[in-house]
C-alpha cells in the first residue's frame, strides 16, 4: 500500500523516475560492448576500442559505464572521431535484452599494442 502522506504532505500524483538505460533496454535498444579480459602489452601500453556509427543513422553512444582494472598507473582517455591506425579485433554489441536481436548499426574493434594506436579525434574532458 503506497504511503502517500509522507511527511504530512499528501502526494496526489506520485512521480517515479527511472534511469535512461533501464527504458532503453525494455525497448531493445541497449546495447553492451566489451574487450573481455585484456593484458596490455607493457607500462606504458595502449588498449583502445573503437566505436563506429554509420552516418545518417540518428544514433548517439551514451557511455553508461567504464570498467577497468590495472597493476600500474593507468590513463583512461575518450576521444571523438578519432581513428584506428591499425586492424583491430572485432568487438559484437550485444543487446541487453533478450527478446531482442543483437543487431546493432553501431560496430567495434579493439587493438592492444605497444604504440598509440589512435590518430586524430577530438579529446573529452566532460
């Protein structure tokens, strides 16, 4: 039974919000991309994933959540429009709901190396 007297203040139409990923992913449309497990080369090493949006699609990456792990000083840097130097290993978006296909506009690839392996882009700093 809902408490709508909170605080003595009735509450005639209670609001619930719920985070953008949560919606997204009851309509299909949010999607999961990893490198897996991955030992950079040496200090000093790069990883970098590349995600590619086809033009004209109308679709926006939203980076909901970065996980990475290290034994050594690390540098997590995003760029925009930036390029990948190098052939990469393809990374598969994967949709987080299951009654949905995994077909996404959005592709990835990821290369580990010694050298940076990116040129051009636009640095983040939001």
């Amino acid at each position: 039974m809902p408490n709508n007297h909170v605080f003595n203040y009735p509450l005639k139409d209670p609001l619930g919000a719920v985070e953008p990923s949560y919606t997204a992913a009851q309509s299909g449309d949010y999607y999961v991309i990893t490198t897996g497990n991955q030992s950079v080369v040496q200090a000093n090493g790069f990883l970098a994933l590349q995600l590619t949006v086809p033009a004209n699609s109308r679709k926006k990456i939203r980076f909901d959540n970065i996980q990475a792990s290290s034994s050594s000083d690390t540098i997590l840097s995003l760029y925009r429009n930036a390029t990948l130097n190098v052939s990469g290993t393809s990374a598969t978006p994967r949709n987080t709901n299951w009654a949905y296909p995994d077909a996404s506009v959005v592709t990835g690839s990821w290369v580990s190396q010694t050298a940076n392996p990116t040129s051009g882009g636009t640095f983040s700093s939001d």
